[in-house]
C-alpha cells in the first residue's frame, strides 16, 4: 500500500512526526519513504509493506498528511499502474519532460567511431531543431573480436560537441557499473555541458547486479529495454528493480524479440507491445526501430521498414524514439547495414511528425465520441 502524502509537506513538521511514528506502531508493517524532487513539487510516498490487507483504504486515507492512497497489487509495486492509481508519473531531466504525454526523438550514432562523426552527426542534430541523440561508447558486442567501442576515451569530446550544438541529453549504454563513474567524471570535466540517460541493453536486462547499481543512483534517468528472450513480465520486473533500488525515472524500450520467424527483419517487431505497456505501468515507452527491423529494406512505394515501423510505433503512442544514423553507414564500425544517412533526417523528423499528428487525432476522435 502506497500512502502519498500532500506535496511539499515538512518531514520536520509535527504532522508528518505523529504520521510516521502511528505508522510504525501498525504490526507486521514495514515502512520504506521514498522522496521526490519535481521542479514543482517536491512528493512523498510512504510505502507500507507486509501484511497491509489488514488495513483499510478509508482509514489510511483519514490520517493527518495523506493526500491519497493506493493499494498495490504484488507486481510491478512502484511502476505498475494500480486501481484508483493517479500518481503523478512523468520526470524532467534537463529541462526535457518523459511521460506517457510526450514524444522525443534520440537519433544517433550506434557506436562512437571519430569525432569528426559524432560532430557531422550533432550538427545534424542541431539544424533540425534536435536536443537529444544516442551515442555508444560501451558496445556489448557478439564476438570477442569485434569492435568493442571506445569507452571512456570518447567521452570528453562526446560531451565537449554535445555542449557546442545544443544537445541536453544522450542515451548511453553501459554494461558495467563503473560506466557510471568514469560517465559521471567525464561529464563534470565537460562542466555538465549535457546530460547522460543510461541504457541498459537487451543482453543485460536481467544483469540483476547491474540493475541495481544503476538504480541505485538518481541522478540519470534509464532507458531499459525489453530482454529479447525473455517474457513481457520478466522484463517488466526487471524495470521494477531499478525503481525499487530508488530511481524511478525509467523508459521502457521495445527493440524486437530475437526469433527466426522474424526474418528478413532481424528481430520480430514488437511494437504492438506499446500501448500493453501503457496500461500495465506508468513508464514513457521507447521503441528502437533501427535494431528491430535492422536493415534498409523499403516497401515497393519505397518508405524504408524502419520508417514503416516508426510510424507503427509513433500512431500508437510511442513516447520516444531510438533510432541509428550515420554520416557515412558504408565505414560505420558497428550496425551500419540499419544506420539512415544525415540527409535521411529532415524526411524521417516529418515522417515522425505525421504519424504524432495522427495519434492526436485519433485521440481526439475518442474524446468526440
Ligand atoms: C543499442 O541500442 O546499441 C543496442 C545494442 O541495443 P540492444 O541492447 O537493443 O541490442
Ligand atoms: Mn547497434
């Protein structure tokens, strides 16, 4: 049972003293708080845990501070959508807004290979108007022979080019829980000229360890995404580790399942997922097109699959895209058989935009009907 408190109350006050110590009177009850800092508001949550089907909703709800209550059911306790559940869910994170509400794109480079790439790219950016891209610097990689990317040695001018051309924030995978560290130093030398949201890649969505490390920390929000063996559920829980390890700045990202029946795509698109994600939690939902369809393939009209899916994902409700371009796919080090080209982006921005339109309109239908 979570009982959110009024906003902004004072821990300090008398009110919220005689609050928690009723609270940790109740027997077989385990308190956890949880605090939020909104640029609004800042929440608090007590989270009751234990036997609280001994508790009434009504009562709860009568006790100085408590704004309202929500009985959870046992999955998915802090991102999970429950009945009566009207918690406020969306995040900012440098000065940009993730909700269910909201639509971003992060084109970007796969792999970080020259700066000269990662600059074309930014720029690119930059002239349509983007604040967001994905840069790899950390790639989980099938053989051991394989390009591994340039880890932390990329960082300082991935950062520096980010601060030039306006870009707040870029998604990062790592695979191990010092990423962050040399993530978090290399950010602070670049004088936090951007931000940093981590990604945990399909391989490691159930890297329990590292799930919790990155949770553990609230300072960068997480893209995690889906397992791409395992179930719904499972991957579902493994967002709940993050949360439950206190950030809850979470966006939960489609990427395809891993199946032959996939073929000629690389992975089987799973888009149809994104509005079952909606309603079963309060998460922002990612779709990444480039490693689900992961080729140039087009329709015989010549609209690219990854653009066909995009839109799929875009018309119903997708609340941010990742997506792979390049300056140059020819030479990319990694994934450049999926990457767009630069001049790709202005087309896939309006493509974009078209699909958003028609999700407003056939939100808006509902509403006239
Ligand atoms: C990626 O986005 O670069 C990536 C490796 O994705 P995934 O973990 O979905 O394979
Ligand atoms: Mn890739």
């Amino acid at each position: 049972m979570i009982l959110i408190l009024r906003p902004n109350i004072d821990t300090e006050g008398a009110e919220y003293q005689h609050l928690i110590s009723h609270l940790s009177r109740l027997q077989s009850i385990e308190l956890r708080i949880h605090r939020e800092r909104g640029v609004e508001q800042t929440l608090t949550e007590v989270y009751l845990i234990g036997n609280t089907a001994a508790l009434s909703v009504e009562d709860m709800k009568n006790l100085p501070g408590v704004d309202h209550v929500v009985r959870v059911s046992e999955e998915y306790r802090i991102l999970g959508r429950h009945k009566d559940d009207n918690r406020s869910s969306h995040f900012d994170y440098q000065g940009v807004r993730f909700s269910q509400d909201t639509l971003h794109v992060f084109a970007g480079l796969c792999a970080v290979d020259t700066p000269d790439n990662v600059e074309k790219m930014m720029r690119a950016l930059r002239d349509n108007g983007q604040v967001c891209t994905r840069m790899g610097a950390y790639k989980p990689r099938t053989s051991p022979y394989s390009f591994q990317g340039h880890g932390k040695n990329c960082l300082p001018y991935v950062f520096e080019l980010a601060g030039a051309y306006g870009i707040k924030i870029i998604a990062m995978e790592v695979t191990h829980e010092s990423h962050l560290d040399e993530i978090g130093e290399a950010l602070a030398n670049a004088r936090n000229a951007t931000g940093v949201m981590l990604q945990i890649g399909t391989r490691n969505t159930q890297n329990f360890e590292l799930l919790k490390s990155v949770g553990r920390q609230r300072e960068f929000p997480v893209l995690l995404k889906r397992g791409f063996g395992i179930t719904l559920e499972e991957s579902l829980n493994a967002a709940e580790y993050l949360a439950s390890e206190g950030n809850r700045k979470v966006v939960f990202g489609l990427r395809g399942m891993k199946s032959n029946l996939a073929a000629p795509h690389r992975n089987f698109v799973d888009f149809a997922h994104v509005p079952v994600v909606k309603r079963m939690t309060h998460m922002p939902v990612c779709i990444d097109p480039s490693h689900s369809v992961g080729s140039r393939s087009s329709g015989p009209e010549g609209i690219l699959d990854i653009m066909h899916v995009t839109a799929q994902g875009v018309i119903a409700g997708a609340n941010m895209i990742l997506v792979d371009f390049h300056p140059d796919p020819d030479n990319a080090l990694v994934d450049g058989l999926q990457a767009l080209r630069l001049d790709e982006l202005p087309g896939f921005l309006e493509d974009v935009r078209i699909a958003g339109e028609a999700y407003k309109q056939r939100l808006a239908r509902l509403q006239r009907s």
